[in-house]
C-alpha cells in the first residue's frame, strides 16, 4: 500500500533520516569554494571457499576530491588527510549535512515495491498449494 502525502510529510524517527554529506573547502587566498562529496561505505567480505573466514564488515568514507579519492576510517582520519592536502594557512575546511528528502522518499518507493513483489509471490505460491491438494482430493477419491 503506498504511503500518502501525509504519511511521507510526517517526521521520519532519526534512524529512518538519510543525509548527504560534504566538504566545503574555502582557498583563504582568492575566496574559491570546493565542494568535495562524503560518502560512507561498508566493504563487506564474501568468502571465496567454503571453509575460509568471514572478516568483519569494514566501514569507511570516501571523499572525491577531483579525481582522487580519499578513503579515511574516521571522520578524525579524514581531517588530517585533509589538513595535509589543504593547509590551514592556506584553506578553511568545513564538514556540511543537509536532510536528503528524496533519497528518503527513493527508499519508501523502493520497500513498498518490494512489499508488494513478496505479496505478489505469497499469493502466488498459497494458490499453487491450494491447486496442489485440489488435485490430490480428486485423485484420491477416484475409486
């Protein structure tokens, strides 16, 4: 059942709140700003064998910064690759968030798509057990 206008304008819990991330990076010399996108990542281990481990899930971001990425496992980590690359003297470095409404509504889409392909399939499945013992009824009862 897709959700209404009300139900999406409604606050979403902060679990449920997605937000896109950037840098900004102000050159102090000519007043420049250079928006640099933050993205998180999970790097997930999928064992080749059957015996081999699962490692843990590795979390990271990613700052593009051009054609670079950097990759950092903290937000500290990545505030000194930054302070290294754009030194103070030089740059102003600011974190910025802003709520992502459509990446929010992009997912509710997406979940109540997937709701309705499972009920679909249940449904589907339910009939075809019920086709099933129709026709083992009618084979039974034959003399």
């Amino acid at each position: 059942m897709p959700r209404t206008r009300a139900k999406r304008d409604k606050e979403l819990p902060g679990s449920e709140q997605i937000f896109r991330y950037w840098v900004e990076v102000l050159e102090l010399k000519n007043g420049s700003v250079r928006i640099l996108p933050l993205n998180a990542v999970a790097k997930i281990h999928i064992p080749r064998r059957k015996n081999e481990a699962q490692k843990p899930t590795e979390e990271i971001l990613q700052l593009k910064d051009g054609s670079a990425t950097l990759e950092a496992k903290s937000l500290d980590d990545l505030a000194t690759q930054l302070r290294e690359r754009y030194p103070d003297e030089a740059y102003e470095r600011v974190l910025r968030r802003e709520r992502d409404r459509e990446a929010e509504e992009r997912r509710a889409d997406a979940m109540n798509k997937l709701v309705e392909i499972l009920l679909e399939a249940v449904v589907k499945e339910a009939a075809e057990v019920d086709d099933v013992r129709e026709n083992s009824k009618v084979v039974a009862m034959k003399p």
